[in-house]
C-alpha cells in the first residue's frame, strides 16, 4: 500500500476528526483556530498560539497542492525539495508531493545556503517549498538555482524572487489526482547527517514508508485514541516515521514548536497526549528542571501521557533510572535506526523489556540483525563488530553515488558503521560507531561506553568523549563534560569518579565545555574533534 493511501483512508473514517495541532508558545496565547479560520484572518494577522486541522482538510491541501504541481508540469518521478520549520503546512505539502507520484526531498533546516543549493541539486529537485525562516539563505543563492526550478513560498508577505504557495494553491481543485501509485515507486530522498562532509542522498520507495508506519503502530501498541507529541524536526526520518504511527492509526498529534521543559508539560497536559518522543537532552533538561523544583508534575494532567521512548543516539542507562523515579507508570522504549533504513524501529527495546535498559533491543518488526567482523564473518555473542540490518525499510540506494552505495549495502544487507554487541539473552547493545573508536596503546575504547559511565555523575549535565592525538599511545581519550546550570565540578572530582572504571578506560584529559548536540540529538563530534584536535572536515569529499 502506498503511504498516500493511508491520509485518504483516514479522511474517508474520520474525516471531522482533529489530526494535526500546531501550537507554538513563543506566541501570544490565543484561542484555539482551524486552518480555514486561519486562511480568513490572513495576511494581517499573526500566526495565533494553536492551530489545527482535520483529516478532510489535511487530505484535501495535499489535494491542492499535488495539482498545483502538476499545473506546472511536475510529473510522476520527479523531484520537489521541502525547507520548513515545523509548521501546519508541512505534512500536506509532503504529501501533495507524493500524490503527484513525484518524490519529496526535506532539507534540513540548519544547512546554509551552500548545502541548500548542493542538496536542491544533488536530488534534481525541480521545485523548493520554503518558509519565512529560509528567505535569506534562499535569496542569496536564489540565482544560482532558480534557473528551471521553481521557488514556492510558504507564509505572508512573499520576496519577489519566489512565488506565493497561498496564492497559486488557492484556486487548485481539491480532489485526489488520478495517478497511479505502487508500493515499489519511489517517494522520497532524504539527506544523511553529513558529519563527514556534504550530505549523501538516501533513495526511499513508498513500500519502505508504509513499512515504518505500520512498524511504528505495532512497536508502541498505538492506537486510535492516543495522542503523540513530535518535538523534532519533520526533515528528519526519526520524527515524521514515528508521528506514521499516527497515521496509522488516525490517531491525532501536536507539533510542538519548543523543546523547554514547561513547554512539553504544558503540551502533554492541555492536549492529552500519551505518546511523547524526547531526545536525551530534552530527557535531562526535564531532570533538571524537576531536580530544581522549577518544574512540578502535580501542576500539570500527566496522567494519561502512558509511553516515553528515546532514540537517534546512545541512551546513558542511569537516565532513564531517573526518569522512573518522576514517573515510574511509564512504559519505556529506545529505537535505533538510520535514515538509511527509513527511521526508527529496525531495532527496538520494547515496551516489555526495562529491564533492559542500555541496549537498543532486539530486532524490530519485519528485520534481521547481525554483528560482523572487518571480513563480514559473524562474531561470537559478547564481541563487539559492526551492525548490520535487513529488511523491508532498507534504502534504493545513495542517490546519485554508486560508491557510496556498494560499501553499505551488501546483499540486502544494510553496514550501519555502527559497533555492536549482542549479550546472551539476544539483546543488542551499542557500543560506538566505528569511526568514534579511539585506538589507544593497541586497545580499542569505546567512547559511548565511558559517556554512560559519567552521564551517572550528579553534577554532569551533558558528556562527550573523543580521542586525542598522543605521540606515544596513538591517541587517548578526552572527556568534554558540560555541567549542570548553577553547580561547580572540577577535574579532581571526575578522576576520583572514574576510578570505578578500568584503568585503560579512564579519561586522560577532561575539558569543562558545551556538549555541542544537532537537532536530533546526535553529539557532533566532528565539531568537537576540528576544535579540540585540530581535524578539519572536507567538505568535499563526499560529493562524488
């Protein structure tokens, strides 16, 4: 089934039903409007506090929006790049997209004006749909990539180099085109994290969606009558594949344009949600926040929020042992996934298996998992080697890189580069990813190993380690450890600390510094390894 069959399926069942809350509190509260009260009140007005839409209204702007394109000659197979913030808007121009039969590109919304125009490019994106945040970074190399594209603005007050999206969608018929779609066409292109240089291109066909959607229902037994909170950014695979469980479902979310601990509490409890997704620094910022008294559960209805679940890094076990000491009715799961693998869910915890806590699960709905050697030979349970995955949300291909392409993707088998292990009761547990190992006097450290060792500490906040240069040893491992707001911690206290640790695995340099995170949660350690280190990233070494 293709991924558009579930938005119009869901229109015809619960067509009245609210499906999608945009609510944003660095508004001025206001009362609560629909999006076709919202269209009445614009230009003049400002966006109001809460916005929402119904599945009709949600099917019919994807409607509009996939027979505007194919007004201006946009056809099955072609490409249109998406860079918004989260807003209303976003979902039903993805999926006009994709009624279209052409692909959906989302950029993310921290690339500068150079990664823009070398993703629009790299994908042959013939169309950008843009939002106020972007008009600078697009004018500048508006240009360069106007030239047989089209620039489609999302918002009021439209610059004079792009076009109206409000304006020239607003006469287009709301009814579904006629254009076949199979579960084996292509849908989308999505961009690797480009911590290596410029971003990769990930190939995803409509089979691979509709495959995480119905994985994502099934992991965390969402139903119809839940409510998910999506924080993170819908560029990104880990929050649009688990908001598909809603769209499986037909159940109703909220985009919440804030990540601050009172924020997500007000969310939880004026719209009812039972489905949160945090990243590990949202997770310690709540912590901290319910250490400090600043927050208080008993001033918010979080009674009903029923599933925490974290993903798109490595989670410190003595995180979540905090977090079920505020909340100990909670089920909990962790993900892991790739963009690579369409998202989230090729491996997963499991809501019965806390006890768990530390490793990312067992393989998920419809997957495979081995861990493999250097020559692709399976390692015995308890040594680490690199994960690898197979199943049916496995990418095409790195668009436009062949290369690439073969050193991943092995006889269906997807080469996460990530190390792994696999304990005796057949959960996986990760250790690092394979380019993160630091090599230090012929031992092999695992940096996410010694980061779950401090996350313990009472006074850190936040932790990243990395390898240095050393003339004798090769290189050794540095912790950069960001403390908590308001305590003091010095070098002494962490080295007593770490002396419960083997002796190899202790940390031969400790620098107090921001733990520098990207917008899912990643660390970014090659910002902290080009600092630190000295190791510049080429920027063009992925481009091929």
């Amino acid at each position: 089934m293709p991924i558009t069959d579930l938005l119009e399926r869901n229109s015809k069942l619960y067509g009245d039903e609210i499906c999608l809350v945009e609510m944003n509190p660095d508004i001025q509260e206001a009362p609560r409007v629909t999006w076709k009260e919202y269209e009445l009140i614009q230009p003049t007005s400002a966006t109001p506090y809460l916005r929402q839409i119904t599945w009709s209204v949600f099917d019919e702007k994807a409607n509009r929006v996939a027979n505007l394109l194919l007004s201006r000659g946009i056809k099955k197979g072609q490409k249109v790049a998406i860079l918004l913030m989260n807003c209303l808007e976003w979902l039903p121009i993805y999926f006009g997209i994709l009624k279209t039969g052409a692909l959906a590109a989302p950029l993310n919304f921290r690339y500068t004006p150079d990664e823009i125009e070398y993703c629009v490019k790299l994908a042959d994106a013939d169309v950008l749909f843009f939002g106020p945040e972007f008009i600078g970074r697009v004018e500048e190399i508006a240009p360069r990539i106007s030239q047989g594209r089209i620039l489609f603005f999302v918002g009021e007050n439209c610059p004079t180099f792009a076009e109206s999206y409000n304006f020239a969608s607003a006469n287009c018929s709301s009814s579904a085109p006629r254009i076949l779609i199979e579960d084996t066409d292509e849908a989308a292109i999505y961009y690797s994290s480009g911590t290596t240089g410029f971003p990769k291109a990930i190939l995803l066909d409509h089979a691979a969606l509709t495959q995480s959607a119905r994985m994502e229902a099934k992991h965390h037994m969402t139903t119809h009558d839940d409510v998910f909170l999506c924080i993170p950014p819908l560029y990104h695979t880990g929050a649009k594949m688990h908001w598909f469980g809603s769209l499986y479902t037909g159940g109703k979310a909220v985009l919440l344009k804030s990540n601050s601990p009172k924020a997500i509490f007000e969310a939880v409890s004026r719209e009812n949600c039972t489905i949160v997704w945090l990243l590990v620094p949202w997770c310690q910022d709540i912590l901290a926040a319910l250490d400090r008294g600043e927050l208080k559960i008993e001033n918010y209805q979080l009674s009903q929020w029923r599933l925490m679940h974290i993903g798109a890094q490595p989670v410190p076990p003595s995180l979540i042992r905090h977090w079920m000491k505020y909340f100990p009715e909670h089920k909990y799961d962790t993900n892991y996934g790739l963009s690579e693998s369409t998202g989230p869910g090729c491996v997963h915890l499991g809501l019965e298996n806390i006890h768990k806590v530390g490793a990312i699960g067992v393989p998920g709905f419809g997957w495979e998992c081995k861990i493999v050697d250097e020559n692709d030979n399976l390692v015995k349970q308890g040594d680490v080697g690199e994960l690898c995955v197979k199943g049916p949300g496995v990418m095409r291909c790195y668009y436009h890189n062949p290369k690439a392409t073969e050193e991943v993707l092995k006889d269906g088998w997807l080469h996460t580069g990530d190390m792994a292990m696999r304990d005796e009761d057949g959960f996986i547990f990760l250790v690092d990813r394979k380019k993160d190992v630091i090599i230090s006097g012929g031992e092999n450290l695992y940096p996410v190993q010694i980061e779950d060792f401090l996350s313990a500490h009472p006074k850190i906040h936040d932790v990243a380690v990395i390898g240095l240069p050393d003339h004798r040893l090769g290189e050794i491992a540095a912790a950069i450890i960001q403390v908590k707001a308001g305590m003091e911690c010095t070098e002494d206290e962490i080295r007593r600390f770490c002396m419960d640790l083997p002796r190899y695995k202790r940390p031969r340099k400790i620098i107090f510094a921001d733990v520098p995170r990207n917008p899912t949660g990643k660390i970014e350690k090659p910002k902290l390894r080009e600092k630190y280190c000295g190791v510049r990233l080429v920027e063009a070494q992925n481009r091929g």
